[in-house]
C-alpha cells in the first residue's frame, strides 16, 4: 500500500500523540495526559430537559441537513456573544465548523500551498501542527513566554524574511491559556503582533478555545477587537467551556471569507451536524451557556491552585514553570539532562499520565525537557497524589 | 485577500454548485434539484423516544468527545449489517467519519498528492469532484451507461498509461443507483474492474450511499464481496436511507488502513459528533434501521414511477434517459443545440428547478446538454406537473 500513498502522511506522523492517544484510554491512572474537560461539571439534567424541547419544536429538522455555513439561529446566537464581548459581527460574516479542529483543517486548505511560510507559538497546540502540517508549510515557531509569543523575537524574523522578499501567510495563536503553555498574551502584544501583521502584510488566526475559561478576575481584550481590516480570523469552540461532543465550533471573519471557507467546508463534510447546532442555540438562548461560563471557575480553580501548591511542594526548584489564570494546563520545564519520555515511562509504572512536551513542537527533539500538565480532568486529592510521585521520580532521577 | 490565498482554491470554484445551494433555499419552487431524502419519511416518533432513552442510559456521555474511530458499538452493529451484505469485517477495520463527503476528503488526503491520477465516472458526484480536486490530481472521466462504467474504456485506458509507465491510484465508482446518473453497475463489470484493479495495481473507492435504495428487486454484491485482497475501499452512509443530519458514515477496509484514516481524521475533527453515533446505534440494533430502509421503497418507488411516466409523456422522442431502479435521479440528455442552463433559466421563471450537468463534469461545458432531475424531494402530483413544465420548455425551443 505504502506506494500509493500521499507524500503528506509522513508530515501527519505523531508519534506522542498516539501514545497520548492510548493513555487517554485508559481508566487505571491518574491522568494529567488529556485535556478534555470533565463530564462532571456537564449540565447533564438541563440538556436532557433542552434536547427533549428542540426535538419537540423542531421535528424532523433536527434530523436534516443543515446549511454549510451553519443554522442561522445559532449564528445570530454566536453574534450576540460576541458584541458582547466588544466586537460587531453580522451573522453572515460567522460559519459554523465541525469542531475548532475542523476550523484549523479550514484554515490550512484556504491559505497554504505547500512550502508556505507560517508561525505558530513554540510550543503550539498539536492539533494544529497537525492540520497546518497537511499542506505542507515551513513552520516557523516563535517561543513563548509567561505573558505570550516573544514579539521581538518574531519581529526580527518577519524583518529578516522581508529582507529576502518573502512573508508569511499567518500566524497562529491561542492568547488566552495556551495548549500546552497556559501563557497569556499581554494587551501590549495583541496590539504589536496586529502592527507587524500590517506592516508585513499577514493574518493573525486567533484561536480563542480557552478564552473563556479565566478563574481569576476579567478576560482581556480579544486581538480582533483591534483590527480594522479583517487580518484577524477569529475561532471559538463550545468544547472546553460547554460540551464538546457536538463538534461545534465558529469561524469570525468577513463575508467574503467565510463564502471561501464555505466552499472549502462543502468539500469536507457538506455541513455540521444538526442536532449539537440546535441544541446549542436553545441552550445559548436560554443562558445556559453564560452560567456555564461562570460554573467553570469554581469548579476548575481549586483544580489549578490544587496543581500549582503540589508543584511547589514536590517539583526541584531546577524545574521551571508559571502559574497559569486560566485553562487547562501547566507547562514545566525540567533541569538539564531529563528526558521527559523516560519520566513517562516511570510515572506510567506508578499509574501517573502526562504528555511529553515533544508532542508540541515540530521537532520532537526540541520538546523533550517538557511536560503538560492537565488539570482539567482529576480531583484535587488526586492532583495532589500524582504531582507528589512525579515530584518523587524527578528528583531521584 | 486574493494574494494569500491558497492555489486549491481555484480548482474548488463550482458555479453550478452554488446555483445549487441557491436553489435548494428556496421554497416557492417544485424542485428536482436537491439530492436530499424527504423529512416526511423520517421516523421522528421512534428517534425521539429512541434519544430520550440514549440520553437516559448514556448521561455525560453522550455530550463527551468520543472516539477518533468511533463509537465501539456503532462500529459493531456496522460489522453485522455488513456480515448480512455477505461481507466478513471486523470491528477494527471500520471507521467512522462525518458524513460521507468526510470519507471522501479522507480518501484524498490519504491517497493523493499533486497531479496524481484518479479515474471517476463521466457525471459523477460533484462532492467527490470536489473534494479530489482539492489535492489536485489528474481526473480521467470515463463515460458510464445504463449497467454503469464502460470497462472497455477504462480497460483502453489504463493500458495506455502502462505503455507510458504510468498508473491510476484509484476509481471513484458509485455503483448502485449513482448520483446523478442513476445507472447500476452490473454483476460482470464488477468483477471485471476487480481484475483490472488486480492487473493495474490500484484501489476502487466503492460508494454505496445509494445501495439500499433499490426498489425493485435484488441488491447485488458489493465490489467489496469479490476482493480478497483490501483493494476495495468500501465507504457507506445512513444520510439516504435514514437521516443525513447526524453526519455520520464510515468507511471499511484493512486494519492499517483505517490506521492511517484515523490519523489524517484526527487532524480534520478529531472525532465525529457523539450523539448521532450513540442514536444510531441504538436504532440499529432495535431494528429501526432494517425497518427504514423497507419502508423506502414504497415511499420513493411512486416518485420513481411518477417521473418515470411522465418523461414519457411530456418529453420530446429526442431527448434521452432511462428509468433506474433506485436511488433519487434521473439523468436526461437534450437534443443537440439544448443548453441546459438556459433552460434551468427559463425552469425557475416558471417555479421549477432541477440541476445542470455540468456540476457533474470536470469541465462543466462536457455537461451543458444534461439535467439530474431528482424525484426524491416532491410529491407525485409535483413530479408530474414540473416534468409537464419542463418538456413544453424543451419542446417551444
């Protein structure tokens, strides 16, 4: 078979994300591995009670095809949140996409052309490597820190390329809580990074999946809220904040990009499904979104904070990490001479999951004194047991 | 914008496409324009009991991620309603995807880098045209008749290429009732192109979206049936035969197969949309799904039979077509001089539609003297009187 294959599954290769694949699996360890959210703060009682209504009201809509751009109900819905939020969309310029993955996929099959220059964070959310990694461009990544990507850092490269006569088609960020970092982009560099995509002439893709989720004080400023000329394409998902098993998420632009993705996306899946568009458009409607927003502070806080106290218990201070003021995630660093797979390999002996760094970086190599933490997904007491045992193996080690 | 944007673009642009959607909009017409099953036989009652009780046993779940593959259990029931199709998977070797247009784009993903050759049927579904060109390859139409393909110029041509060194990586073929053809794919030239794929070393994409539509009759086997060697690449779909909403359809070949499927999937959505995996499965194994597919052939059997007569009523000697057995369409081919746009023109200032040909072509002009005329949309008395509409049109011009 090997012969007849697409060159770009060997770019599509991720060997950390299969064995996180396999962790995530498994039900006999305490797993800071995935970073999904619990089914535990789920409003399980209140979208029984909601499903059961849309069925009624809609009939055999809920069973249909839906539009490729999406229900135009649940768009109108997403406009609302988002003038909320300090932007002012029209319904028409919002496109429904089956997950925030689907969006990424999107976003590679309308900009990129095999060699195409793009950046990312360093490290960035695997997802997106790997869809990015479908079209074939020259990744570039920009390292991180505590308040977001090194803007000086990426302003010597964009000047570098320009000098060379070349560019890059985007930019991918994730500014509020980082998959993996937690870091959060400080306004100073939301307004510097829409400067350099001016002057250099790029798109910012401004991935908000964690946004919502700040246990602490106010959300900032969305980049979009800065940007006059469409540069930045704004995405936001359900999954992390509400439920992600409907695989509903939306891309923000202008209206004539969202007919571009829209033609793209007939070729991907015709549509969204139905059933999760309606479902979250009542569930929107009747405020259940907005208190879930709000329940996922108490319930995700403790989690953090739980993290964060056994981190400065049981970790050497030659470990380095910050503490995040949101998400899912801490992003440690180990001292010199670990490699994070190896401590894998022990914890997963003492029943403890998390992912290699290496896994969010496009050279495995570079990832491998990290670890992500989630704490999305395990009760304090737990979090408090499994940072002691990885504290425990890195320093015999 | 333009100038960022990825080259793929272009070879997605579809005028007809977007007439389509256009249309299907609409609801002041008597339309033959969309490939949609009709609400109206969906069974609602049963699917609303059946998800209030998945929703009741499953909780939390049924809002969760699920799944790269899919739900174990849908995969399941898919081996045993394929095992009564005379086929002996295992679970293992399906894969579940988000409608089949997902199927489609993995298949391209999969298969396809640029200027790669394919060979598909002359019409075949836009979708698949869609979807290939995105990954740029070479199509090679081949021209089908009412028993489906003509082998001998599919047999002609890929000897040609081998002269040349070269081969094909795979056919698209809708054998059952294809869309917008409607031809069936007899028994002999099943097995014949199984040989040819053996002798030219490539896959068979085999679509049975429509293979359950048969009205009359028999099914006949699969390709799948015949190979014995994972070179059919069998891709299935409930959006026909029971309801398109959930997006959710599958794909079955070889374990590695559908390892790497799996793989490229993760990168597109991570998972397909939970809640209409765990309902169908449920209304598989309660039998609803068996119960549907009989009751679709007294429902469509009349539309068929409708159209079918009244072609032969109101339509000139001239024109050219024959009356399939299953699925939704008929393909009528006007009288030379007949531009079928202009008629589509002259259609809708009268409230009826259908779509031209050339959605159907690789280059839309091949298909300026073809409709699909769906019958699965309207009742009989529509159907009769917009093929009545239809053939005076033809006539007066």
């Amino acid at each position: 078979m090997k012969e007849k294959l697409a060159d770009r599954l060997e770019e599509m290769e991720n060997e950390e994300l299969a064995d996180l694949m396999r962790i995530i699996g498994r039900d006999d360890l305490i797993s800071f591995a995935g970073g999904i959210p619990d089914t535990e703060i789920f409003p399980t009682d209140r979208l029984k009670q909601i499903t059961e209504e849309v069925i009624a009201n809609k009939g055999a809509e809920f069973y249909q095809y839906s539009s490729t751009e999406g229900n135009e109900l649940l768009r109108k819905y997403l406009v609302d949140f988002l003038t909320e939020r300090g932007l002012t969309p029209e319904f028409e310029e919002m496109i429904i996409t089956s997950g925030s993955q689907q969006a990424l996929d999107l976003v590679g099959k309308v900009f990129l052309n095999p060699g195409d220059r793009i950046v990312v964070e360093q490290p960035s959310y695997l997802g997106a490597i790997g869809a990015f990694k479908g079209y074939r461009p020259e990744i570039k990544e920009i390292p991180i820190e505590e308040d977001g990507i090194k803007v000086e850092a990426l302003a010597v490269y964009l000047s570098q390329l320009k000098q060379r006569g070349e560019s890059i088609k985007f930019i991918y960020l994730v500014p509020d809580y980082s998959n993996p970092s937690g870091a959060r982009l400080s306004v100073k560099k939301r307004k510097e990074i829409l400067n350099l995509a001016e002057k250099y002439n790029f798109y910012i893709i401004e991935d908000t999946a964690y946004s919502e989720l700040n246990y602490y004080g106010q959300r900032l400023d969305y980049i979009k809220s800065y940007d006059s000329s469409d540069r930045v394409i704004l995405l936001g998902s359900f999954s992390k904040f509400f439920v992600p098993g409907f695989r509903i998420a939306w891309i923000y632009n202008s209206k004539q990009f969202v007919q571009l993705v829209s033609k793209a996306k007939q070729n991907m899946d015709l549509a969204s499904a139905t059933a999760g568009q309606l479902i979250l458009q009542r569930a929107g409607k009747e405020g259940l979104l907005a208190e879930q927003i709000e329940r996922t502070k108490d319930f995700y806080r403790p989690r953090l904070e739980a993290m964060a106290n056994a981190l400065d218990d049981h970790f050497p201070q030659t470990a380095q990490w910050f503490r995040p003021e949101g998400g899912f995630f801490f992003w440690v660093k180990l001292p010199e001479g670990f490699d994070s797979r190896q401590l894998l390999e022990e914890a997963l002996e003492q029943k403890v999951a998390f992912v290699t760094g290496s896994a969010f970086m496009t050279n495995p190599a570079d990832g491998c004194r990290y670890l992500r933490l989630s704490f999305s997904n395990s009760q304090v007491d737990d979090i408090r047991a499994g940072i002691k045992i990885l504290g425990q193996l890195i320093r015999r080690i």
